[in-house]
C-alpha cells in the first residue's frame, strides 16, 4: 500500500494542500482534562476547508501580530498606566515568547448552527503551549492549516482498533467520528504513563477493567457506542501495563475473520507506535501510523521532519540494519500517517 | 497583474523599486533560500507573484538526502538548524523546477537561484549549467553553509573565495548576476566580503545563519543530531544588521556593489534598519515558517514608513544611518 490518504478511495470533498490557509480562529473554550491536558475548541468565524482525521493544524503559540500595536511599540511609545508605570507590550521585549508555530492533531471537528470549530488537545510542556494553556472565550489564536494527509479507511476493512497513548490521543477521538459515520466497529486503546495524565473523560460510573476488558468507559468513544481498554504504566486506572498489553490480549481474542476486518490506527511516542506496529504485523492486521518529527514549517519546505519509509527503488537515502532500503519523507507533507509496514523504524 | 505594477506606483506612493546591479526589482523584498522551497510550497499561503525577487533553496550537482533527524529545535527569538543542504539535485531541478520558475518570473518576481557545492568544480559546473537558463536572473553563491564540512572552508579564506567567485563568474552566462552570500562565522566580515567583489560579485547578500549549539541538558547531548546548527530568526537580526552597515560602508558602498540583507527580519521596522544599514535587497527567512505572507506584510509596511519619512523612493533611506554626533536617546527598553 502506499500512503495512506491519498488512496482514499472513499472520499468525495477530498482535502488538499490548494484548500490550506491562514486562519483567525477564535477560542470557545479551554479546559483541563486532566494534569497538564488542556482540550481547546477553535471556532473559525469564516468556515474551513474539508478535513480528516490524523490532519493537522499549525498553532501561533503568542498573541496574533494584530493583537498588539507593534507599529507603536517598536517606534518606542510605551504606554503609561497609573500605578503600573511604563507598560512595555513589545513582544519581544516581554520574555520569551514561542516562535515558531506548533504543530497539532486534529481531535475533533463540527459544523454547527454557530458555524465551523475544530478541537485540538495539547499539553503544557514549554513556552508556547504555556501560553496555549492561558487562552480564555473570545481570544484569537493565529491557525494555519489544514496539512498533512490522513488515516484511510480502505474498502473490505470494518473494526478499527483505535490505540492512542499519552498526547498521542486527538486524533484518535476525531478518527472515531468519523468511523462512527462509516459504521465501522471499533476499539479505543487509552494509555498513559498514569491515570491523572489521561486526557480522556471518563463515564460516570463506570470502572475501566483492571484486566483489559472492553468497557464503555471512554466518554470520547462510549458516546459513539465504541468500548475502551484503559492501561496505565503504574496501574493506576485500568489494566496496568503497557498499551500493547490491552491490544494483545483483544488481538489474540479476535476471529480469524474479524481479524482480516481490522485495522490498528495508532499514535503516541515512538517507542509506543513500534510496539503497536510489531504487535499487529505478528497478527497478521493492518495498522496504519501516526507520525512525528520536529518541524518549522509544516508545509515541506524546511525539510526538518524527516521520516525513514521503505523504499525499493534504486535512490533510496540508506539501508537499514534489517536489510530494508529507504529514503527519508517528510512527516508533514508526505504523512503524518504511514502504512506501518512502511516505516523503518 | 495589478498587484507588482501597484508595488513600483510612483503616482501614489513612494517607489519601491531597486536596482541590483543592473537586475532591477519591482521591490526589494526575497525570499532567503532554504526557507521557501523551490517555488510553490507555500502556494495559498503567500502571494510570491508580489515578491520583488524569489530565491531558491541550495542546489548541489548531486541530489543530497540531508542531515539525520533531529534537523530542528527553536531557541530563544530563534531557529537552529541543520537540514543538511537536502535538495533534488542539479538534474531534477533543471527537469522539474525550471518550468514552475518559469511560472513563477512570469507573474512578476527576478528569479534567483541558490547554488552550493564541495569543491571549485562543482561550483563552476553547477552555476554554469544553471546560469545558462535565460529564466534565472542571478545566481547566488552559497559559500558559507556551516553545515557541510567543506562550504566553511570557501566562505572564511578570502583567497579561496576570491579564486572561487572568479571562476564561477567566468562560468556564467554575462548578463546573469552573481551574488555571494557571505558566512558570518569569521573574524573579519570585511576581509572575505573584499574577496568576493574583487573576485567578480555583482552583489553581496548577507549574512547566512550563525554556527551554534544548543545541549539537551538532562541527555548531555546536543540538541541537533548533527551536533551545531545555524542559527537563524529575530535572535540574530542586530549581529546581522551590525555586518550589513560594516561591510556597506568600508566594502559595498566604495565598490559600488549593492548588499542584501537579511537575518531576522519579520516586521518592517526590521527592514528599515537593514536599508539604513546600507542593504538594497530585503531577504526574509526563517519569519516565512511562522508566516508565509511576511515579505508582503514587511513590504506595505515600508511603503508606509516612507510616506511618513517623505521619501519619494526607498532609495532615499538606503545607508542613511548617521554614526556619530548626537545619538538620539531613547529610553532603555
């Protein structure tokens, strides 16, 4: 198979790069989910182009340009407020701010009666995502997007198996969506390293197994009538483990045939996607990956976000330990979703 | 084409126009290479037909697949990097690239392509090749790439690069411009910026990024899997300026050679200081992967500064600074 999304053989509004754009988004909402996991709902006044899940957006992590009179700041007239003496609002004389934009998942999307919002889930891990976390109702946030391909949902396949660990999660709830509408059937796969670094909602009520069995614990997907396996490094909630652990035993559990239906989709770290990659290429599933790398731009013309895929032609960039040739591609305009198979890890 | 024809309006505004020895600009506005790709990666995100000139990224004579990740990580008002001098290669590109440059110079924008090379031959073959497509306007001489061993040694030995910047000259067509992009790891910018014009640049572009470091302190490993980077963005922009006004006055303005700049330019109060430094051309770089639209944003900003400064063209600010006398006091910020 070769990328995912462009084989898509299902869509119709297909997305592509000419749809992309720089968008004034307006925050509807900001809230914790659990430590340090903020969910963040972007309403974007204008509308946005067609979107899928394991697309991406590129965050402004500072207030907008527009959001300050720069033409005044940097000319050097600093405002006077009573008590507060000389207020300097030059941004690059307040501290540190983020510069370069970053990268997020798509969690979720809507067009509703009060127009078009998309979700993002984002941690607070530095600057920018410190002043992420900051946003309040009715602030701008800077977007430019929407980039990079998506999962797809190939002909023949109906259980998707949706393994999501720690900030790997978004786009697996917008990616349950959107097989809900395909009436795929489906899993969701949650893991963090403990249960307060979960960025999930959990159904009142009800536990998610200590023994890894599927429960409709999940807000996120139990609201779609999909069941969760829960796992935490400390076991803290759900089965303790690895989130190889729940998939292995659900895997193994599986008909031959319902087998042949399935396909793994998965994001989180790296360690985390090769172990899910390994496990579903010894059962025999398909399993498409989400990936990442540190990037600028976004938009394949800073070239930072290399990624190793399999390559059989005669310029591949190197040969792996295990024989396999390959050639580096671009994590934000090549995928980020890859065939797993693909990828040399 | 309304637009490049309102960017040189001589009626209503300011002109914007320049001259780079001889290729005249709509504006002074570019696109620093490496930060745009090879024409149309930012296609809807910017409208490069309004750039006064587009600049490729760097061409090698071989395709180079580029650095180990990690290739990035920002720093303070900064990025450093070390892509590695990934490209397609001198084939792919005159097979692949030219048609959509072609596009590109219809619509308005002089077309620039970078070039960079290991060795003297591969320079000059390169160059020439490329030169010889009456599309590009200028060549420019990337000498000064701290990432590959190899390119330093070019842009911080006058004599090597005056013997270099010769023989490309001599390689290329005649009416297509050279421009040496000079290395601001060096101890004396001057020195090597005096190489290249005697060497034969029609035009000096400076500076390139900063050899720099940044530790991942609980792995105590640099941050980059190359080890240094160059460091780019707003963090460098008054080293950049401070170059730009020495190498104008005691090289460029007595050789009569114009200079781009560039080194953190994302507002346009940025560009003023360039232009007053002595820079004719404005290159904005790593300000493009926050905003695509900055050269175009930069560019309407200076036509409202040169309104504001009476000036009928934005030549009338070009090395304008005053040293000396009464420095005006500003408050400390």
């Amino acid at each position: 198979m070769i990328d995912a999304g462009t084989q898509d053989s299902e869509s119709n509004a297909t997305p592509g790069t000419h749809h992309r754009a720089r968008f004034d988004a307006v925050v509807r909402f900001n809230r914790q989910v659990c430590r340090e996991h903020y969910i963040l709902r972007l309403a974007l006044p204008g509308g946005f182009p067609a979107t899928r899940p394991g697309q991406f957006v590129q965050l402004g992590c500072r207030p907008p340009d527009g959001a300050i009179d720069l033409d005044r700041l940097l000319c050097r007239e600093h405002k006077w407020e009573s008590g507060r003496g000389v207020v300097i609002e030059q941004q690059e004389l307040c501290g540190s701010s983020a510069f370069l934009r970053r990268p997020f998942s798509l969690a979720g999307r809507g067009d509703d009666a009060s127009g078009t919002w998309i979700d993002v889930i984002h941690r607070v891990v530095g600057v920018g995502t410190g002043w992420l976390a900051g946003l309040k109702e009715d602030d701008k946030v800077d977007l430019i997007g929407p980039l990079g391909n998506w999962f797809s949902l190939p002909r023949g396949k109906s259980i998707g198996l949706l393994v999501g660990g720690g900030v790997g999660l978004p786009p697996m709830f917008y990616l349950a969506q959107t097989l809900a509408q395909a009436r795929w059937a489906a899993v969701g796969f949650v893991g963090a390293t403990t249960a307060d670094l979960l960025a999930v909602t959990f159904v009142e009520g009800v536990v998610p197994d200590q023994d890894g069995a599927v429960a409709q614990s999940v807000v996120q997907f139990a609201q779609l009538g999909y069941g969760a396996v829960v796992t935490t490094d400390d076991g803290s909630l759900g089965l303790r483990g690895r989130i190889t652990d729940g998939l292995v035993r659900y895997l193994q559990s599986q008909s031959p045939e319902d087998a042949q239906q399935t396909v793994v989709f998965t994001c989180g770290p790296e360690a985390m996607m090769h172990a899910v990659a390994d496990l579903a290429g010894r059962c025999g599933v398909a399993c498409q990956v989400c990936l990442e790398q540190a990037m600028a731009c976004g938009m394949g013309t800073c070239q930072s976000c290399v990624v190793r895929i399999g390559h059989d032609q005669d310029d591949s960039h190197g040969v792996a330990e295990d024989g396999r040739a390959w050639r580096y591609r671009l994590a934000c305009s090549d995928g980020p979703i890859f065939e797993a198979q693909q990828v040399v890890w | 084409m309304t637009t490049p024809a309102a960017d040189n309006d001589t009626t209503t505004a300011a002109s914007l126009a320049v001259d780079l020895a001889g290729l005249k600009l709509a504006n002074p506005m570019m696109t620093a290479s490496g930060t745009c790709g090879y024409a149309y990666e930012y296609a809807g995100l910017a409208d490069l037909a309004r750039l006064g000139a587009f600049v490729t990224k760097s061409i090698t004579s071989q395709p180079r697949q580029g650095n180990e990740p990690q290739r990035i990580v920002e720093t303070r008002a900064g990025m450093l990097n070390a892509i590695g001098l990934a490209n397609i290669g001198l084939d792919a590109f005159m097979a692949e690239k030219l048609p959509d440059l072609r596009r590109l110079r219809d619509s308005g924008p002089r077309i620039i392509v970078n070039v960079a090379g290991h060795s003297l031959d591969e320079y000059v073959t390169t160059a020439g090749r490329i030169a010889s497509e009456d599309i590009v306007d200028a060549i420019e001489l990337n000498v000064s790439c701290p990432n590959v061993g190899d390119g330093l040694t070019f842009g911080t030995d006058p004599q090597l690069l005056k013997d270099l910047v010769r023989q490309v000259r001599g390689a290329m067509r005649k009416d297509c411009k050279l421009i040496v992009k000079l290395s601001p790891n060096v101890g004396d910018v001057t020195q090597t910026a005096g190489a290249a014009v005697e060497g034969g640049a029609d035009v000096l572009s400076m500076i390139n990024t900063y050899t720099a470091m940044a530790i991942d302190i609980n792995k105590k490993r640099p941050r980059l899997a190359n080890g240094t980077g160059g460091l780019s963005g707003p963090a460098i922009r008054p080293l950049a300026v401070y170059l730009v006004s020495m190498v104008y006055r005691h090289v460029a303005k007595p050789a009569g050679v114009p200079i781009v700049g560039m080194g953190g330019i994302q507002y346009w109060q940025d560009a003023v200081e360039f232009l007053l430094a002595g820079a004719t051309g404005l290159a904005v770089g790593t300000a493009l992967f926050v905003d695509p639209a900055t050269p175009i944003t930069v560019m309407d900003g200076l036509r409202g500064y040169l309104v504001k400064q009476g000036c009928s063209s934005i030549t009338d600010v070009i090395g304008q600074l005053q040293i000396g006398g009464d420095t005006p006091r500003t408050p400390y910020p």
